[in-house]
C-alpha cells in the first residue's frame, strides 16, 4: 500500500534523495532524548539541506511542526512508523 502524505509538495520533499538540494525528514527521536528534553512527542520533522551522512551532520536544519505547503499539524498526520527516514538517539 503507498503511503499517504498531506500534500504533494511535502510528499516531494520527503520522498527525494536527502543528499540533494532542500529535504524534508521524518526522525525518530530516542527514548532518553525524549526524556531529556521533557517532550510529549516521538518524532521531529525537519528541513534540512543535502547530506551525507545522519542528521547529526547536517548544517542547517530548521525543526517544523506544520507542513510549509498546506499547514497540516505533522505529528497528528504522520502517526506511523512508516515514515520515519532516521532514528536520533543523542
């Protein structure tokens, strides 16, 4: 089954290849990162420029709550695991 997404520019973004121009990712956070920074939340969506390697090495990373294109809350719309691109367990 495909998946989902809330619109077709955020779908472009976050399907593209994360070495290239801009790009959206879908990270999933560690349980004592969650911990450490009091969250409620399991999950981060960010924009971020190409890269190589893990988000960790990413120069310029902007954190987004609502999708940029349609204005969807990202946390209700993306609930499954499926989407989920890395795993941060700083």
């Amino acid at each position: 089954m495909e998946k989902k997404y809330c619109c077709d520019k955020f779908k472009a973004l976050a399907t593209g290849r994360k070495e290239y121009g801009l790009n959206i990712r879908i990270v999933k956070l560690s349980q004592s990162f969650v911990e450490r920074g009091q969250l409620t939340f399991d999950r981060s969506f960010m924009i971020t420029e190409g890269y190589s390697g893990g988000i960790n090495e990413c120069k310029k990373v902007l954190a987004i709550e609502y999708c940029p294109f349609c204005g969807t809350r990202l946390n209700k719309f993306y609930k499954s695991g499926d989407y989920v691109q890395e795993v941060v367990s700083l």
